[in-house]
C-alpha cells in the first residue's frame, strides 16, 4: 500500500482513538499532577435553630480570585502519587525502619488504603480468572455434547448471570447470604452455628464476593468458548478417535491447543475485567473486609461537594498501569506467538 | 343531595382559591424550580408552596431526588441554575457554601418572612444562608416489653444504662444482639463516631483551624463506646444501615436502638410491623455518655436555600412561594411528618424523641467548610478498630492521616 493511502485508510480509526482514547487519559494524566488552590477562611459566627457557635467559613472573593488565575489548582507534581492515599512512599519507609520483622513490616503496609485494595484486587483476580477459564470450557464441551433439542434453551440459560445487572446481582446475593437468607440460613443449619455470619468475617466476605465474580464472569468464557468448539477441525478428531485416543485425550491434545487462541484472548479480557472489579464489594457491603483500586475512585469522587479529581486521577492512572503491567506476559506471548507463525 | 355536594365542592374550591390568593408569592409570571430529597416533610413543604403559588408562576416545578447532595453543587454551579432553589440540611448547606452557590436572604426575609421564626433563621455573620423548617436527630428507641421482661424499668438515660440492659437481656436469654445502630461502613460509622465524640466533649478540629484533633483521649473514649455497643449488635453491624435496622426493628429483633427521629414515624405507622412491636416501641433522648450531661446525638434541620446563579425576580419568587408554604396551617395539616420548627406544632410520639434530644442540648452537626473529608476519612479508617484489628489510637491516627491527605488537596491544610 501507498503511504498516502495507508494514512488516508487509517485515519478514521486514528482520529477515534486520539479522541476517545489518548486525549482523556492524557487530562486525567495532568489533572493528577495538581491540587486545588489554598482557601482562604475566616472564622464567623454561625447561628442555627439550636443556638450560636464560632465557626470557619471560606473567604469566597479572595478564594474565587486564585481560581480565576489558575483554574487547574496548584501543580504538585508526583506527591499525589507517592502521598499517604496512594503509594505512600514515606510510610512505607516509616514502617520499614520501625517495625522488626517481616510479619509486623506487612501489617503496616496492608494497613494503607493503597496497598490494602491491591492485595485483594490481585487474590481476586487470580483466583477468577483460572476458575472462569477452566469451568467455562467445561460447561461448553458438556454443552456441546447435549442432544440437540436441549442445547438452546440450556445456552440461554447459561447466559443468564451475565445478563443480570451486576449490582443487582450483588445485592441478590447479599440477602440470600443474610442470616435470615436461604444461603446463609442454610450454612447456618449444616455448620450447627447460629451465630456464623458470611458478611462478619474477612475471609468469608473474600470467598462471597470471589464466588459471585465467578458466577458472574462464567457465561463470557463459556460462550466463547461454545462458539470455538463449533471449529474444531472433525478430520484431526477423527484421526485421533481412529489413533484410539479416549474423550480425555481428545480434549488434551486436540480440543485445548485448537482453542488456546482463545484462551489468550479470555484471559486478556478478564485480567482486564477482575482487576478493575467494583460492583460486586458495593453491592455486597464489603467494604470493610475488601477494598480495591475502582472503589477507592468511587469513595475519591462520590461526592459532588468534595470530589477529589487530583488524588481519583493519580489512582486512576495507577490502575491503567496495573492493567499494563498485568497484561504484558500474555502480550509478550502472543506476539512470540504470532512471530513463529509468521516465519 | 347532589345540589348539596356541588355546593360543598365550590366552597371548598372558592376557598382554596382565596387561600391561594392570600398567600404573597412575590412578582409574578416568574419562575420556580425546587429540589429537594424525598421525603414528606419536604413533601409537605414544596407542595403547599406549589399549591399556594402556582398560578403567579409562570413555570413552577418541584423535583424530589434521593441523595440531592451527590447532585447539587453541579446543579447550581451554571447560569442560570438549574433549580431556583435547593432544600438542604446542615451538612449539604457547607457544601454548597463552599462553593459560594447560595445567596443571603436577609432583604428576602424582610419582605416576606414576618411569620417566621427568628431561630428558623440559619445565619453567618448575620447573613441569612437558609431558613429552616424541621429537625431531626438521633436518638434511643427501646422496646419497653422485653426490658420490663429482663427486669429492667427505666428507659435507659446513659450508654452505661444501654449496656446494662443489654447484658441482662442477653443474660435472661430473650435476645443475643438486643442493640441496633447504624454501623454501616461510610458515612454511616464516621456518623456514630461523631455522636459519641462530640458527647465525650470533643471538637474535631483545633480551634479557628483545619488541623485534625481526634487522636485524643476523648476520639478513644468514643470509639470505646461505640465498640461497647457493637458487642451487643448483630455481628452484621458493618453492613448495616438505616433501612437494615429499621427492618431488624420491625420484625422485632432488637430491643434497644440508636437511629434517626425521621424513622420515628415509619416505625410507629401500622404498616411493615406487628402490633406488639408498635405498641411497645419507646422513643426518649439519645443517651449521654461518661457522666455528661451531653446526648450522643447530632442536631440536624432541613431548610430552604435559594441559588445565587439566577435572576433576582426569580428568587424572589422563589424564596416568597417557599416561606408562603410554612405555617401553621401546613403543619396542622402535615403534623406528623416531621418535628416542625414552625409554629403550631403539636409533638406527637413519633416526635418525643428528636425534641427530648435537642431540650437535653445535643450539639448541631458541625457547619465547617472541611467536615465532609473529615466524615469521610472517619468512614473509612475506623472500621479496623471495631474489626479489632487495631488499636483505638492507630485506628485515629490512621483517621487524621488519611483527612490530612484529603485536606491538603482540596486546600484547606497546607
């Protein structure tokens, strides 16, 4: 191809994702290097139906005039970054001096927001994403070995947790898991304990919102999935049948390398998906037992009166990384991949 | 007979439009746009203002939301706005405030607000920012049947008493979790906190500053108390907010409670609960703490605001159709819907609560520029320490941190 007809062909798609793509991650990018100006406050006298007290209140005039000068706030470079809400430099090494052991060392930093959200958005994400994988290319080969009249109405209803809203999913969850809910009133029974509660302790909070990513994400891999076996070459099967390979080395050495294009490509999508995970810890009222990087976002910009768009920018650019960095070994992969295919 | 009835609807609708002509509604042909969160005090209020005004509007619409503060400074911050005027609370008035969104209304009240109340007046400086038409508050709800049947029978007065009669409901086996409250993680936990801490006599902040003063003895005494309460709370507690202890309440599983007076009345009506829970419900002041004298409760009220961003003649309108809506006349006919500041009320039971606190001189949420970071950064800090995963004084520190952090962006700390 021509360079001038190479640059006119990829121009729409370019243009779109400048727009779309490049220019917000670069705003946020630098809304994240600044803070808002220094309000200006003076104490005054405040009376309510239930008497007068001394308060403070912002001097609107001045604080009105720095906005006009500088309506991006105050540059404050990386220390968004590295303050006590994010990476938290200082603390970290705080803590690396003061506390002996390593025991004592992690229990500090797990105590920073920062480093308390990662730890679950990671156990989450390593442990959905095998579990998706694995139990959505089973459902689809027993899907695909059902008798016709059957498979329809059984994909569509494999489907349907991916079609609930994920928030009501959650939330569904959350009653049935009460100690009043058939989930939660059930365990109770069979452990014998009246008092056992999933929502009061950590590791069964974990477990709860662990098990609803998986229910939740199972439909996406097995539809993929479903719609890779349709491919699977009948010529290489019947050969291997004929070899007298059994259904198990079938699916071994003939069903999984034809589809492992599209296990890179689940994997992709929910490395993506399960580090970015949201809905289901406001859902399930987990936020005192898991934390990860989207709800610190939330919690940074939920209220219109406060947002804080400098320190929601900083985690939001930390989260893009986090994505990169997990994505890489799978890219790295692929490309070798797609190198030795190409040769 | 029919004649009859006609007659009756004409005098009814005649004096209904003499009502409405009497009321002053301002200049005319202008327009009024409110909003307000949704419940029927506010209801109450915007609607006889509609009523009352709406034929000198030439637009007049009311809008009710659930959580208004999540959209009101963004609502105000065009111009013209796009709500004439907003009904706040103490704590969404600093919001808006902050972000100079509201006008004084000293010339307003002047001209239009002879009936109201000087203590309805919210002023800074002398300048009136809002006027305000109800209270709320929480406070100590108790099932007088259970405690009589675990030989308690006083209603408690003190967190010492709360306890007390928690342990011998729990001792004589009727109820294992007997207290409920909102511990909800978020707003809800920074909440408790504060009630306990400004009942302990604390102040958040060191004077005429934003510098943080919770890490002391009295944020530890609070959270003390607060984990004293969590003992006898469901071990849900963390997820638990007014809707879940509400409903804990009405289905009769709690005996003793600290909620919101705005849930007095929803309690008390017939529906979603069983007589004996109804009948038996007692609403007294929230409980003081420590030997003080001080309920652990925070003050709040509902008032009307009018936006800086619009024409003159439109708020005019809008102030004068709004305070059109509060008098005694509106309360006798919405009595029970709030704990009115506006003359002519008569506190009913579902009241008795809420006034009881402010007589015992619960202190007012606080009206600072940076409590929002505060609450928030107590919403989400302290919940380790009732976890038990860490110490009261960590669990602070952890607090002033992570507000300091907050305060320093939004340029309140340097």
């Amino acid at each position: 191809m021509k360079h001038r007809t190479f640059f006119w062909f990829i121009l729409p798609t370019l243009t779109a994702m400048v727009l779309f793509i490049a220019l917000p991650i670069v705003s946020v990018f630098i809304q994240s290097l600044h803070i808002e100006h220094e309000h200006v406050l003076v104490v005054s006298k405040s009376c309510d139906p239930f008497g007068c007290i001394e308060t403070t209140t912002i001097d609107q005039e001045a604080t009105a005039q720095l906005r006009k000068e500088k309506p991006l706030g105050r540059f404050n470079g990386f220390k968004t970054y590295t303050n006590r809400s994010h990476l938290a430099f200082a603390e970290v090494g705080e803590a690396w001096r003061t506390s002996d052991g390593l025991p004592a060392f992690l229990n500090d930093v797990f105590n920073l927001p920062f480093y308390r959200a990662l730890v679950f958005t990671l156990t989450y994400t390593f442990v959905v994403t095998p579990f998706v994988l694995i139990l959505g290319l089973a459902v689809a080969v027993g899907v695909n070995n059902l008798p016709k009249l059957f498979k329809g109405p059984t994909i569509f209803v494999s489907l349907l947790p991916m079609i609930v809203t994920p928030l009501v999913g959650a939330l569904t969850l959350f009653w049935m898991v009460d100690g009043d809910g058939v989930i939660g009133a059930t365990l109770q029974r069979i452990f014998n304990d009246p008092s056992l509660s999933l929502k009061a302790s950590g590791p069964l909070t974990w477990i709860t919102v662990i098990t609803y990513g998986i229910w939740h994400l199972l439909p996406f891999s097995f539809i993929v999935f479903y719609a890779g076996l349709q491919t699977v070459p009948m010529d290489t099967l019947e050969s291997a049948m004929i070899d007298g390979a059994s259904k198990w080395e079938q699916m071994i050495h003939v069903i999984v390398p034809h589809l492992m294009p599209l296990v890179t490509f689940i994997t992709l999508i929910l490395l993506m998906d399960n580090f970015r995970v949201f809905e289901p810890i406001i859902g399930l009222s987990a936020e005192a037992h898991a934390s990860s990087l989207s709800v610190i976002i939330f919690n940074e910009l939920r209220e219109s009166g406060r947002p804080l768009f400098g320190a929601a920018g900083a985690t939001s650019m930390m989260t893009i990384i986090g994505v990169a960095i997990l994505l890489t070994p799978v890219l790295i992969r692929t490309w070798r991949d797609f190198n030795r295919k190409g040769h | 007979m029919k004649l009859k009835s006609i007659i009756t609807a004409v005098a009814i609708v005649g004096l209904m439009a003499s009502l409405a002509f009497s009321a002053d509604c301002g200049p005319k042909g202008k327009s009024v746009r409110i909003l307000g969160s949704d419940f029927p005090a506010i209801h109450a209020v915007a609607g006889t203002a509609k009523i009352n005004c709406e034929a000198n509007a030439n637009e007049f619409t009311v809008t009710h939301k659930d959580d208004t503060r999540l959209i009101m400074n963004a609502a105000l911050k065009p111009n013209p706005a796009e709500y004439t005027s907003v009904i706040v609370a103490n704590s969404t008035l600093t919001q808006l405030m902050n972000e100079d969104l509201i006008r004084p209304l000293n010339d307003l009240v002047e001209k239009y607000g002879a009936h109201l109340k000087p203590s309805q007046l919210i002023t800074l400086d002398g300048k009136v920012m809002a006027v305000a038409f109800m209270a709320n508050s929480q406070h100590l709800f108790t099932r007088k049947d259970i405690l009589a049947k675990a030989g308690v029978t006083k209603t408690p007065a003190t967190l010492e008493e709360v306890l007390d009669a928690a342990e011998k409901i729990r001792a004589a086996g009727i109820m294992e979790y007997p207290i409920v409250t909102n511990l909800k993680v978020g707003w809800n936990i920074g909440e408790v906190f504060n009630l306990f801490f400004l009942a302990h006599g604390g102040t958040h902040f060191k004077p005429g500053s934003a510098v943080p003063n919770i890490n002391n003895e009295k944020g530890v005494a609070a959270l003390n108390s607060m984990k004293a309460l969590a003992e006898y709370a469901h071990p849900d507690h963390l997820t638990q907010a007014s809707n879940e202890t509400q409903g804990l309440w009405e289905a009769g599983k709690a005996a003793i409670g600290i909620m919101w007076g705005s849930r007095g009345a929803v309690i008390l009506d017939e529906e979603g609960s069983s007589k004996e829970v109804t009948s038996n419900t007692v609403l007294s002041a929230a409980p003081t703490v420590g030997g003080g004298s001080i309920p652990a409760a925070t003050l709040w009220w509902d008032g009307i605001t009018i936006a800086k961003n619009i024409p003159d003649d439109d708020a005019e309108a809008t102030f004068a159709a709004l305070v059109s809506a509060m008098t005694p006349e509106m309360v006798a006919e919405h009595n029970d819907d709030a704990v009115w500041l506006i003359d002519g009320f008569k506190p009913g039971p579902a009241a008795a609560g809420v006034s009881a606190t402010a007589r015992a001189g619960a202190a007012s949420y606080p009206l600072i520029p940076y409590i929002g970071p505060m609450h928030e950064a107590l919403g989400v800090e302290l919940v380790d320490f009732l976890k038990g995963n860490e110490s009261a004084e960590q669990a602070l520190a952890d607090a002033e941190a992570a507000y300091t952090n907050a305060a320093k962006e939004k340029g309140f700390l340097k």
